[in-house]
C-alpha cells in the first residue's frame, strides 16, 4: 500500500510506485491524471458524502477519474445529512446516471432529478402578503421511489447490526439566560438590532437577515456577541453554559469532550482546568492514554478520521451545529468500535432560545435520513 501525501513532488512519485493499493486525500485527486493507461481498475470513495455538491471541483475531479474504472464504491455513513436531494451526486459516480438520471427533456444531470422528485415550496413573507422561494421538498413519494430505484447498488449495515457497541445516552442540560442577556436576545429576535451600551457592555449589533439573525443569536445563547466592527472584541454576555460544562466535569470524574460552535467559546473554554485543542501536536494520543481531562474539538476539524473512543466516554456539545453530519459524525469519534462503556451525549441549551429549534431541526433530518438507511438494508 502507498499513502500519497507531502509535497507535489513527493506526491508525484509515491503516485508512480507500483502498489496493490493506493491511497489519497480527496484534496489531492488532482494529482491524479485520468487515462485508460492507468493501471488503476477499482475507485474506492470514502466519506462519498464530502461529494454531494455536483458543482464542486472535488466532485468533478472524481468523476473524470470514475469514468476510466471498472468498479467504483462508496462508503459513507451520512448519505442523506440534508435529505434525498442530495444523492443525486453521490449516486451519479457509482452509475453516471443510470438510476436517478442523467438527462431527458425535464433538464441534464441534477436538474433533472430536481425537477422530477421534488417541488420548491413558497414561503409567506412575516412582513407582508408576498411569497418567496423556499427549501426543495420531496414530492409525494419520492423518497420510496428513489430508494428502490438504488437499492439493487446501495446497502445500508449499522454498527449495531455488526458490532457489540455499548449504548448512546443522549441527555439535555438546559440553563436560564441571566436577565441582562435575555433582554439582549429579545431586542435582536424582535428588531434585527440589540443596543449592548444599554447594559453597560459593547455597541450595537445588527443583523441584516434572517440568516444573520440565527447566527447572531446563536452566539447570545452561548454568552457572547461579536461585533459590527471587524476589530472590536466580542462582548461577553453570560457564562451560563460555561459553568454548566464544570457541573458536568465534576459530576462526571473522568475526561469530556467538548464540541463548541464558535471561536469565542474555545477561548471561554480554555480557562476550564486541563482543558487543550484537539489541533494541539500530540493531544490525541495523550487524550486516549487519559491524560487530557478536557479535550476540546469544533465538529468540523475533528468530525471524521480521528479515533477518541479510548480516552473517554462523555461528550459535551455547547453549541450545536446545523448539520446532521457533523452531528452524527462527530458523535461518532467516541461511540465507535473499541469503546467499553456506554456514551453520554449532553446538549447544554440556553432555555427558550434557537437552541431548541437547532435540535428540532437535527431530529428532522435525522428521520428523514434514517428512513433511507432502512429501506437500504435489504
């Protein structure tokens, strides 16, 4: 087996070895010149979901490279994080088309398989009587259609069919946002706009959209707001969520991970005692012999390829991602084969806030996902 990685020199000739298995990060399929020389015949794509955008030049570096081999697989076990919409892409390198479509009248490619299994629902405005496109939705059994027209290439095999994995506990720590900041939070959610001077902390902070608007309370129900100004600090609102993960630590007696959402909250979090950065050189090593009581992770730069699962058991998240993928992902650094005992996953909330409408919105598409992993499981 050679692993092509270094420099583009380097990667240059360990892609010229001749070997049984080459393996390559998918930043790198550049490198890669497809030809019906190459002496490669089988594609294995893992994590084929990090391929979901057919517009992407990742995705498009794949399917040059897909066309000149015998077979190709994928491997993923998030393949709908955003729903059916999305396998369009991942389907098309397995079969260029063949099953969910690669052109016809209705469009070429993506918009076909748009066009053909979904509609676009029309949003009323709050402020007045227009409507404006919305997210794409699955038509009247669609969802069915499209897993039996893949299931004949697709099979779906949990980890608990497989494996004697140990338990996920999923529990949720709600906290009370101080009077100071729950005003705060009520001006933004209400006018787009909270005056911070008025509490005696920061200046005025905006959002321009309801996009922003999330965003910006998100932040509020961490403990924090970032500024207008690019160079202003953040200001500090409450530390709520902070004190609940020292409850958890002492509660728990043996070492947490720790997913934060936002920067200002890894910095809130450095103050916990024995707390590092997962990015830090040699943590994950010390973290799985347990000599890192708190190991703090962003779902994104630890959500895929890292094993946690011997350094503990606890997982804290203090923010929560909009993504399913990261969620489940992540999660899943811990609650993987080789963990002994069972996994507690604390959600700390800030009471009466989007924290709630977040996990809502995760537990929707987990539904939806998790019904295309059973159709699949033949």
């Amino acid at each position: 087996m050679t692993v092509v990685a270094g420099e583009p020199a380097k990667r240059a000739q360990l892609l010229a070895t001749e070997s049984d298995i080459t393996v390559i990060s998918r930043d790198n399929l550049k490198d890669i010149k497809p030809s019906r020389r190459m002496r490669w015949k089988t594609l294995v794509i893992d994590e084929l979901s990090g391929f979901k955008d057919p517009a992407s030049i990742r995705w498009r570096l794949a399917i040059h490279i897909a066309r000149h081999m015998d077979k190709v697989w994928g491997l993923t076990g998030t393949p709908a994080p955003n729903g059916y919409l999305n396998l369009w892409s991942q389907i098309y390198l397995l079969d260029f088309g063949k099953r969910l479509g690669a052109g016809s009248r209705l469009g070429t490619g993506v918009g076909h398989y748009k066009d053909r299994y979904f509609y676009q629902e029309m949003v009323k405005s709050k402020k007045s009587d227009r409507y404006y496109p919305g997210d794409f939705k699955p038509k009247p059994g669609a969802e069915v259609r499209i897993s039996n027209l893949i299931s004949d290439i697709c099979i779906s095999m949990s980890a608990e069919d497989y494996l004697d994995l140990p338990p996920m506990i999923h529990n949720t720590v709600e906290v009370d946002l101080p009077r100071s900041a729950r005003g705060v939070y009520t001006r933004m959610e209400k006018s787009l706009v909270a005056d911070l001077r008025l509490i005696g902390e920061g200046a005025i902070h905006s959002a321009a959209n309801a996009a922003v608007l999330t965003g910006k309370l998100s932040q509020i129900s961490a403990g924090f707001a970032y500024s207008d100004l690019i160079a202003a600090e953040p200001s500090i609102l409450h530390r709520e969520k902070l004190d609940a993960v020292r409850e958890i630590m002492e509660g728990t007696g043996t070492p947490i991970l720790v997913f934060y959402r936002f920067q200002e909250e890894l910095s809130l979090l450095k103050s916990l005692p024995g707390a590092r950065d997962v990015k830090e050189e040699g943590v994950i090593d010390a973290w799985n012999a347990g000599e890192v009581p708190v190991l703090l992770a962003h779902p994104q730069s630890a959500g895929h390829g890292l094993n946690l699962q011997h350094g503990g058991n606890t997982i804290v998240w203090t923010s929560l991602t909009w993504s399913l993928e990261d969620w489940q992902q992540a999660n899943g650094r811990l609650h993987r084969q080789g963990q002994k005992n069972p996994v507690t996953v604390h959600v700390i909330e800030a009471r009466n806030t989007i924290d709630q409408r977040i996990r809502d919105v995760l537990t929707g598409k987990e539904t939806v996902q998790s019904a295309l992993l059973l159709a699949l499981k033949g």
